[in-house]
C-alpha cells in the first residue's frame, strides 16, 4: 500500500526547504514530502501523483504568490481531490481570502508566518491523524454498504428460494408435515392437508394425530398406537418408514405409507422432525393381487415341477437307453467287424487267391475300415455330448505331422488338378506340447472337406504364432495346467500369449515350459457355403447343400472338429462366400517344448517267427464266439505257442485249473458266465491257494508248470468305465475290438515276455542295421523285385508313413500296369496292414537296384 503524500507549495525555494524539514521532523517516514515552486507546478505535480493513484493527505500552499493566489490554488486542489486537508501560509492574506478557502478549499488551518516550529508540526501531525482517521471511516463505511449490499441480494436469493422450496413442496405428490421438538406443527404442504382432510394447518399436536385423523392399524380396528406413531418416534432420535398405517375417513380407507427423520442442530439436539407419507392403496392392492397370483403361481409350479422331475427322469431312461443302445450297437458291429478285418488280412498273403479275389478282399477291408471309422465317429459324438472325451497331450514334432499330412494330400490334389499349399511362419516352433491325435485328425478333417468341395484353384493351410489369442478367451490366473480332462473354461494364463504351464503330479513328466497360441487357417476356393448355412455347419448330422450333393459322409466330421479344438483349449470359426471359397480358422494353445522332450518314432516291424530258447508259451483263448476264437487261433499258431479254447467263462476256469495257461485272452460278454466273473473267480482261487500254500510252508503256485497266468480283458464295447471295471476285477490289460496284430503281439511281449524274429525293418533304420537282421524275405520274391521310379519310392515312403490306406492304395496303382505282380503284393500287404512289409520290400528293391548299378560300374 503506497504512504500518502504531503505537498508544500511555496515561490521560495528557501522556505520550501525550510518547511520539508521541519516537516520530515514531524511526521517522519509516515507520508511522502512533495514540493512544488507555483501554483500551476502545484496543479502539474498534483494531476501526475493522482495519476500514479497516490493519496494526497494534506497540501501547505502560500497565499501571495507571482502565477495563482493561495485561496483559488487551493479551491482548485479541493476541486480535482475532494477529500485533501489544505493549510495556508502567509502573514499577507485578508479575511476575505480565508473565508474562501474555508468554505472552498477544505481548509484545515491558517498558519500565519513567520510560523512557530511547534504550532507547525502539531497542526500537520494533526491534520495527517485527521486525514488518515477520515479515509479508515469512509472504508469502513464502503464496506458496510458493501456488506448490506450482499445481505441483501441473499436476503433476496433466501426469500426466492424459500419462495421456490414452498411451490414445491406444496405441488409434490407427497404429504409433507414438520413438528418442532415440543410436538407442535410448524408445517404442512397441501398433499398433507389433503390426505388428512384439513383444510388449513392443523391445531392438534403429534401425540393427538392418531385420534384427530382416525390413523388406523393397517386391516384391523385399532387406533394407531400414540406413542408408535412414526413422528413421535423421530421426535426421539429414530429414522423410521413404517407401511402398516391407514386413515379411516367419510367411509374410505387409504393405506399409507410414512417416512420420519429428526434433524438436528449444531449440538446434536432435535430441533424438528419431517414427516413424508404417501398413499399407497394401489400397492397395497396390487401387492394383494400378486399375493394372490404368487399362490396361484406356486402352485402351478409346484404342479410343473412335479411333471419336469418326471420328465427329467423320462430323459435320464431315454439318455441311458441311448448310451446302452450305442453301446450294443458299437459292440454288435464292431463283433463282426473284428472277424471281418482280421480274416482278411490273414486270408489276402494266400498264393491260392486270384487277382480278381485279391481285389474282391481289398474292397472288403476297406469298407470295414470305413465302416469302422463311421461307428467310431457316431461313438465320438456321444462321449463329447455325455462329456467323457478326454485329451492326452504329447510331445511331438509339428513340422513332421505337417509334412506328413501334406504328402498324405498331395497324390489327390493333383489327381484333382489343385493347388496345395501348406505355409508355416518362421517363428512356428517345430517342437510342441497338446494332443497331437486330435490336433492331426482335425487337420485331416478340414483338409479333406476343402479338396472334396474345391474343383479348381487351391487349397492353403497356414500356420502362426499368435502374440495374442484373437479368439480364445482367458481366465486371470497365473498357470495352465495340461491334463486329459482340462477344457478352455479351466485353462488361466496371466495376460495373452505366455505363460508358465506346470504339469498334474499324475501327468508323465513335471516339466515345465511356454504356452503359446498357435492360429490354423485352411482356406480354399471351392463352391463356399451359403449365409444361411454358416451358422449351422458345426451341428452334428448336418451337411450343407453341397454336402449333400457329395453323399458322402455322416455330417460328424466338423462337430468332432469343434470339440475337439474346444477339448484343446481353444476356438474355431468359419468364413465363406459362394462360388469364392471358405476359411476354417482355429487356435489352440500348446506348450513349446525342446528336440530332447519329443520321443524318438516307434519302429513296427513285422513278426515272423519267435526267438528260440523259449519257453512253450500256453495261450487260452476264451470267447463265445467261433470266429474270434478262429482269428485269433490263425494269428498265434504261425508262430507256435500251445492254444486252447473256451467258449465262455465257466469252461475257461475248467480249462485253467488242468491246462495252467501262461496268459488268457478273455472275452467280457458271454453267455453261461461272463468274462469278468471268470476273472474274479481265477484270481481268488490263486489268492486262496497261495494262503494256504503259505500257511503250510509250501513253495509259491507260480512256477514253470503252474503259472499265474495274466488275463487279458478283450471286448467290442465302448462304455466308457469298461477299461478301469476290467482292471478292478483283476484283468491285467484290456485291448478293444477290432484289434490289430501288432496289438496282441505287444501284449504278449509285454505280459510273458515273449521275444519275436523280425522281418527287414523299414527305412527308419540304416542299412548297416538292416544287413544285420534275419533275412526272412524269399530268394524267390528277390528275384523278381523290379526296379522302381526313385519319385514313386519315395511318395510311397512318405503315405506308408502317413498310414492312409486309400493314398497308398492309389499309389500301388500307379504302377500296376508296369509291375502288375508285384503291385499285387504290395496290394496283399495292404490289406493286412503290414504296412512294415511294404517299406521292406520297396528298400530291398532300392538295395538290389543299386547293387545293380554298383556292378555295372
């Protein structure tokens, strides 16, 4: 804040200065001490200090000077600074001279000079106080004006609010009443008045409302309680909301409902309490109406439950029929078909066949295998339906299943003049961790939609690494646990793309390794699928229109593909355009695992013979069938183990008792006594005769002569639960029907031991090995092995390797009219699935043609 200004006028340079110092004397530091020679370098120096918004206090002017008299220079400065205290100087002024300046000028005092010190600056500390008391009075006036200013306008704003807070309260649809602390009324809206029937503010106090208003208890004749009533209640501190009032008036009876709050000042002290009620008789009767309704609805649920239980229980029967039906189905096909496969193979190796037969036996074996492939799709339909398929992850090579899937589609592709085409990014890693049976058979499945509906263009499978699953959704968890039961739902991976995944103590290893998401796309440009279709292309036993067209196939094969996809943590969609082509694109997350995790390619060799120096092994093959029994006899006798047969359980356990058979082969459903009973009654006997063996001190029943035998569970039903019954009752292994050779040549290796004499391994062995196994391939059959395309070899090598009979079928083709016997023995191997015999012989060719090369060098 700037000091105020005292200005000194004078002609005299000499008594200005003079005068600052008896002035600076006075008052100090506490204002500024301007001076000036004249009047007009008064008025000058006044306008700039006014300008800079000094404050002038107090001017000291002589009367008698050469430009301006003192009295009119001083009604000037008065005139342009109302509020400046003025004191003349001089010892020459008249009377007339100072009456002006005290009636124009404000003047404060006459000094007369020459001027007392003393009486100076006792008039100027004066005048200044004066000044200074002045301009605080007038601020403090401003601002009272000021202040009464702003009380007004709230003053006003109050008014106008509490003029709006009435408007509403009296229009609201809702009675509202304030009481004082003392129970008296000091307000009530006209909804209020009202509801009650008053048409002004009621006298009576809120202990007295229940009987002026005739408040009722809600459905009953009693007067509310006086001192339950809401109000009182809010009177004595309680927030309260009761529905159980009504007002008995001119013969109605309205139901309200009330709300009561106390409000409180400063101190906690009950200054009101609000009242807010309602009429609600509309609820009240619509409430009874629900009641009613809701009674009414009880009942028929009731009633309705009782029909869904019996319902539910209908489809429990129906569901089990199904399963049971499925069941004997699969088990009365799969029975015969078990004959059918296995016949074949043993009857196509016989030189007494004619070309014609020979074919006639292949035609057969593949419509059981196709046959078969159909029971097994309907099968997996209804365990992925009942929720019982499972995964069974392994470590395998991607880069191999991709390659082997593309030779497997490539002869038929080009037969059909298409494209195929498989692209795999860079950052695919080759080793990978999911179940690789599921991942090939959806492959195959989409493969073999996209060649069969595309005539012309190409067929594209591609294969990436996904930063982020665009499919997938996923739990914030922090691992992903593989195991044979685990689904997307159960998969939890922190954020998008990896994870740490740590195996069940119940898996085979603990290792611990990525997760990463891989996205398949096959695309073609075949006939493409109509809009309306899309959506149902997934349903089981649906074909779309140019599926149907085909007639081929049972309209399972993408169902099966969905859940599987789903079965392995992830998700598949469809895009399409008629006459342009469709995408199958799904992502899967799998475990990126190192070369050392996968396991080396098992090695199926065919089985010629037994290894000598071993012992007589007795195989009982008991099933009530005569032409299992058979089958299995012309499987085993080649090699000449000791056989016996039974035709059901009660007659194996006979044949057991005298025979001592080292393993059983044992059919679960027979008549007379079934396997499993068979089973128990055998290992209990065993049981009981080893306690009492041991009690008398006697050597073990397990000897060369009496061995305990291993009992072998074989059955064409695919229950789930049959597997883990066999081995409960006893049963050492299980094998389902229709089996394979190799299967129960596994298993006697497995259980007794057995060792075998192999045929020529295949070319997943080196020569040097091959040279050294036993040469069971006829000198005959050398002779005449012919020399083959080096293409052809390998294409075979590579559909052997893939295992689809109806590839390699055609390959054996391609080179039946140039080396038509030896097409047919390969077509004969085919047939017995001895794809290991058919990868000897085209090695043994390779041999003897570069032999052959090597001695005309």
């Amino acid at each position: 804040m700037k000091k105020p200004v005292i200005v000194c006028i004078d002609d005299e340079p000499d008594v200005l200065n003079s005068l600052k110092i008896e002035l600076k004397k006075a008052i100090g530091d506490q204002c500024i001490i301007e001076t000036a020679e004249g009047g007009q370098d008064a008025l000058e120096l006044l306008a700039d200090l006014q300008a800079d918004e000094y404050e002038i206090a107090l001017v000291l002017s002589d009367y008698i000077m050469p430009d301006i008299k003192g009295d009119e220079l001083l009604k000037q400065i008065h005139e342009r600074s109302p509020d400046t205290l003025t004191i003349m100087l001089t010892g020459q002024a008249d009377l007339e001279a100072l009456s002006n300046a005290i009636k124009y000028a404000k003047l404060y005092r006459y000094i007369p000079k020459p001027w007392q010190n003393e009486d100076l600056k006792l008039t100027v500390v004066e005048a200044v106080h004066s000044y200074l008391q002045d301009q605080k009075l007038t601020d403090e006036i401003v601002k009272r004006q000021e202040v009464n200013e702003e009380l007004k306008l709230v003053n006003a704003a109050l008014s106008a609010s509490e003029s709006r807070l009435n408007q509403f309260l009296e229009v609201l649809p809702v009675g509202v009443c304030v009481y004082n602390a003392d129970g008296s009324i000091a307000y009530f809206n006209q909804t209020a008045r009202d509801l009650l029937g008053a048409d002004t503010i009621p006298e009576s106090t809120a202990e007295q409302l229940a009987a002026t208003y005739q408040l009722y208890v809600a459905n009953t004749d009693e007067l509310y309680p006086p001192d339950n009533l809401p109000i009182l209640r809010a009177l004595k501190g309680e927030f309260v909301k009761v529905d159980d009032v009504e007002i008995h008036q001119d013969g109605k009876i309205i139901a309200i409902e009330i709300n009561t709050t106390p409000i409180f000042d400063a101190s906690g002290n009950i200054i009101y309490a609000i009242a807010a009620f309602q009429d609600i008789s509309d609820r009240k009767q619509a409430e009874k109406i629900l009641a009613d309704y809701q009674h009414t609805l009880e009942a028929q649920i009731d009633e309705r439950t009782e029909q869904l239980q019996q319902a539910a229980l209908a489809a429990e029967a129906a569901n089990k029929a199904k399963s049971t039906f499925l069941a004997n189905m699969s088990h009365e096909l799969r029975t015969p078909l078990n004959s059918i496969l296995g016949f074949a193979q043993i009857m196509e190796p016989s030189p007494n066949l004619t070309v014609e037969n020979r074919e006639n036996l292949r035609i057969i074996h593949r419509s059981g295998e196709h046959l078969l492939t159909l029971i097994n799709q309907a099968l997996d339909l209804s365990k992925i339906e009942a929720g019982r398929m499972m995964i069974d992850p392994k470590n395998f090579d991607l880069y191999r299943l991709l390659d082997d899937l593309q030779d497997m589609f490539q002869l038929r592709a080009q037969s059909q003049e298409l494209q195929l085409l498989f692209e795999r990014e860079a950052d695919v890693p080759q080793y990978v961790r999911t179940d690789d049976v599921k991942l090939r058979q959806v492959l195959i499945n989409l493969l073999s939609n996209a060649i069969k509906f595309t005539q012309s263009g190409a067929v594209v499978l591609r294969v990436r690494k996904l930063e982020k699953s665009g499919v997938v959704d996923l739990l914030d968890s922090p691992k992903v646990v593989f195991d044979t039961t685990t689904t997307i739902r159960d998969f939890s991976i922190i954020s998008s793309d990896s994870a740490t995944v740590e195996l069940r103590e119940e898996a085979e290893d603990s290792t611990q390794f990525q997760v990463i998401f891989l996205q398949f796309e096959i695309e073609d440009t075949g006939v493409g699928i109509a809009p309306e279709e899309l959506g149902q292309v997934f349903n089981a036993f649906v074909q779309t229109a140019s599926g149907q067209k085909t007639q081929k196939g049972t309209g399972l094969g993408l169902t099966i593909s969905r859940q599987f996809v789903r079965l392995m943590g992830g998700e598949i969609v469809v895009e399409s355009q008629l006459e342009i082509g469709t995408t199958f694109k799904f992502e899967i997350p799998v475990g990126a695992v190192y070369a050392a995790d996968v396991p080396a390619p098992q090695i199926n060799r065919e089985v010629t013979g037994l290894e000598p120096n071993q012992p007589c092994y007795r195989i009982l093959i008991v099933d009530d069938r005569e032409d299992n029994r058979e089958l299995l006899v012309k499987m085993l006798s080649p090699l000449g183990l000791g056989l016996q047969q039974a035709t059901n359980g009660r007659e194996a356990i006979e044949i057991w008792e005298n025979w001592h058979p080292h393993l059983i082969l044992m059919d679960v459903r027979m008549p007379v006594m079934d396997g499993y009973e068979a089973t128990k009654q055998i290992k209990s006997r065993i049981q009981q005769r080893e306690q009492e063996q041991q009690g008398n001190g006697e050597r073990s029943i397990s000897h060369p002569e009496s061995p305990i035998p291993k009992i072998v569970a074989l059955t064409a039903s695919t229950i789930e639960g049959r597997r883990s019954f066999a081995l409960l009752v006893g049963c050492d292994d299980f094998i389902s029907k229709p089996f394979r050779k190799t299967e129960i040549f596994d298993t006697l290796n497995k259980h007794l031991g057995v060792s075998y004499i192999y045929s020529n391994s295949t070319d997943f062995i080196s020569t040097a090995d091959r040279s050294n196994q036993s040469d069971s391939t006829s000198n005959a059959v050398l002779a005449y092995l012919p020399k083959l395309p080096a293409e052809w070899v390998e294409n075979m090598k590579q559909v052997i390797r893939n295992a689809d009979f109806d590839l390699i079928a055609r390959t054996i083709e391609e080179i039946r009219d140039a080396h038509p016997e030896f097409a047919e023995t390969l077509q004969g191997h085919l047939n017995n699935f001895d794809y290991q015999k058919i990868l000897n012989l085209i090695a043994e060719a390779e041999e003897s043609d570069n032999a052959g090369e090597g001695g005309a060098n």
